[in-house]
C-alpha cells in the first residue's frame, strides 16, 4: 500500500501549537514584564508615601490641629520626594477638605501610591485618622520600554511562529518526497520482479510439462521393455524348458522304474518344471499378457486372483466395464500400483480382505485399493525393513505419468489408496 503524506496531518497539528508559542513569546511575556516594571515603579510609591506619612505624622504629634495648614513645613518635608531625580507627584487629603499638592502635576502615565496619616497621640490603637497621602511617580519610561519590548516581542513571535511551522514542515515534505522515490523505485523493482516471476515460472511450468511428458515416454519405454523381457522369457526360455522336459520325458519311458538314474530323473524333471512355473510368474510379474491381451480389468482380475489363491486374503473387486479400456501408458501404470498396493497389504496391513476399484472419474481412470488392516502409522510402527518404499515408488510413478496418488486412513481401521489418472497419462 502506497504511504499516505505526513504534510497535511502534520501541519494541521503544528499550526495550532507554533501559533499558542507566538502568542506567548509575543504577548504572555511583554506584559509579564510590562506588569513587574510597573509593579516595582508602584512599590517605589508606596515606599515614598509611607516615608512622608512618618514624617508628617511626627509633625502631626507636635501640631495636632494647624499641620495641615503650614504648606511651607509640608513642602520642606515633601521636597526629597519632589525633586529631581524622584519628581513625584503629592497630594495630601487632610480632614476639613484640606489638600495640599506639591511636586509637578499630575500624569497620565504615573503610577501612584496610598500610604494614611495617624495621629500616633490619640488613645485609640492605632492612633486616629487625621488624613492620607498620595504619591504619584512618573512610569513614562517603564511604559516606553514595556512598549519597545512589545514590539520587538511581536516580531520574535512571529518569526518564532513561522520557524516552528516552515522547518518541521520543510523537513517532513523533504521526506515525504524521499519515501515517495522509494516507492516508486519499490514499485518499479515489484514490477522486474513480478515480471522476472512471470518468467520463471512460465519457465518452470514448461520444464515441468517437459519432465511428466519425459516421465510419460520412460514408462512407456520401461513398460515395452518389460513386454520385450517378458516375451523372451516366455518363448525362448519358457520353450526351451519345455523342450527340455519333453527330452526328459522321453528318456524317462526308457528308464524303467526303480533304475539307477530313475530318481535323479525324476528329479530333474521337477526341477524342469518349478522352473517353467517361475518363468511364467517372473513373466507375470514383468508384464501380463492379460494386460495386453484383454486390458486392464481382465489383468487386475487376474491377478487379484493369483493375489487371493497366494496370500489367503479375501479380495473383491468392482470395475466399470462399461467404459473403454484406458491408454497402454495409464493401464500400465495402474495395474503396477494395484501390484504393489497389494503386495503391500500381504506384507504389512495384517488384512483380511482387499477391495479392488476401477472406474471413470473426472476426466481420467481411479484405481482404490482399501484394506481393513492396521492402518497406516501403525503398520509402519511394526514394519522392520524400509518404511513404504513401494508405496513411494508407485507415488513417483503416478505422479511421473501426471496423476496423482493419495492415502486416506480408513475409521475404524484399515487404509485406502487413490490413485488418478487422465485419459492420456497427462494431468
């Protein structure tokens, strides 16, 4: 999945927080600073009006009654405060609506201060309220270096607002463009490499068909060979013993019984004949002439015959006979599994009986063979030679014609193997 860019939602979070730090450097912290300058002009007031009630109040203490009337006393005793370098601003409120000012007017810019008079004299705690005095002191100057440093705070604020939003920006559009490259190269490399897929797989697809078509033509081949032993062994081998016994036969008209000789004859004549009997079962075995001679169900019956005569195991068999024979290379191939599925129960399944399947299925021929033995696993738990390489080898052999061979365990007991085949040996 291509990777969404991080710009749009980063920058609707920086917005917000780079405009709150603008905010603060270029209003939260000027008028911080403003306050505390006009803070500590007005502490400066206060300073000075308490220092001039102490004064005026000892005046008080001496002239109870005609203080607030002697301006030049309460100008001398002002004049610290009125003059330069302070050049404050007093008023003092005396009771009767007395005031007296002293000092320069008033400013718009002053910040002022309260501080009472008392009458320490009086007998009441505390003394008595006889007036108050105000203390103006000019705050032009804090207010113009407040003003400067809002002005510069501004500014600072601003360019602050805009670092924190056009560098974090700028670096995460860098490398949004970066991962955008990097996919498009990834795109470009899944395209090469579906492309290269594509090809080998093509590739091995069609060495794949090439090796089941080999396999094909090698079982053909061996199973032609097989015949061409077969035969041989049968009209050359199996003649000559023939002859051979007839020779014998003929010797042994001229040997009366209870000769010398009479019973190695015999013998010889009983070796003859095993021998016939084992090359017509090694002929058998290599190829049928069932198989080529009645087709694949005659054979398989056949043999499940000679299987059942041999082994003692009851074996039934169901075939579709209304169906044509199968292919040389497909009839082979099944009667070889059917061989070796059934030598495989006499072997290991402890059976009592066999069932022999044949018929169409899915485009193609299915031979099951399903015995009510031990089953699979524990057969090969009690096997003591090498565990189901005949079964490995009629696997290989199917799979090499283009079928496909599966072992299915039968509940309660038992094991049933599936073997398939298409019409013409291919899958």
């Amino acid at each position: 999945m291509k990777p969404t860019p991080l710009e749009p939602p980063f920058a609707r979070r920086m917005w917000p927080l780079s405009i709150i730090a603008g905010l603060v450097v270029a209003v939260a912290l000027p008028g911080l600073y403003a306050e505390r300058l006009l803070a500590a002009r007005t502490a400066e007031a206060a300073l000075w009006a308490t220092d001039l009630a102490r004064r005026i109040e000892r005046t008080v203490e001496v002239r109870r009654s005609l203080w607030p009337y002697d301006d030049v006393h309460l100008r001398a005793l002002c004049e610290s405060a009125t003059r330069a370098p302070v050049s404050a601003s007093v008023r003092i409120d005396a009771v009767r609506d007395r005031v007296f000012m002293a000092g320069p007017e008033p400013r718009a810019d002053d910040v002022s201060a309260w501080s009472l008079i008392r009458d320490r004299t009086s007998p009441q705690s505390g003394g008595t309220v006889v007036g108050r005095l105000e203390v103006r002191l000019d705050a032009a100057d804090a207010r113009e270096t407040a003003s400067t440093l809002w002005k510069v705070a501004v500014l600072f604020g601003l360019a602050l607002t805009a670092c924190l939003i056009l560098v974090p920006l700028l670096t995460v559009r860098r490398a949004d463009e970066r991962d955008a490259e990097l996919w498009a190269q990834l795109e470009e490399a899944n395209a090469t490499l579906d492309e290269r897929v594509s090809l080998r797989t093509a590739e091995l697809a069609e060495r794949e068909a090439e090796l089941t078509a080999l396999g094909a033509r090698l079982l053909s081949v061996q199973e032609q060979e097989r015949a061409r032993i077969s035969r041989d062994l049968h009209d050359e081998l199996g003649q000559t013993l023939t002859a051979l016994r007839l020779r014998l036969t003929t010797l042994g008209q001229s040997v009366p019984e209870g000769a010398p000789g009479f019973e190695q004859l015999e013998a010889a004549l009983s070796a003859v004949d095993d021998g016939v009997e084992q090359v017509r079962g090694l002929a058998h075995r290599l190829r049928p002439a069932a198989l080529d001679g009645l087709g694949l169900a005659d054979a398989l019956r056949a043999h499940a015959e000679r299987f059942a005569a041999q082994s003692g195991l009851k074996v039934e068999v169901h075939f579709d006979t209304d169906c044509a024979e199968p292919s040389s290379v497909v009839s082979a191939v099944l009667f070889r599994v059917a061989q070796e599925c059934l030598t495989n129960v006499a072997r290991h399944a402890r059976a009592t009986s066999v069932q022999l399947e044949l018929s169409r299925f899915d485009d193609g021929w299915r031979l099951v063979v399903q015995d009510d033995g031990i089953g699979l696993n524990a057969s090969a738990r009690h096997r003591t030679g090498p565990a189901g390489l005949g079964l490995v080898g009629a696997r290989e052999r199917v799979h090499s014609a283009g079928g496909y061979l599966d072992l299915e365990e039968v509940v309660p007991n038992g094991l049933r193997v599936v073997a398939w085949l298409s019409d013409d040996g291919e899958a």
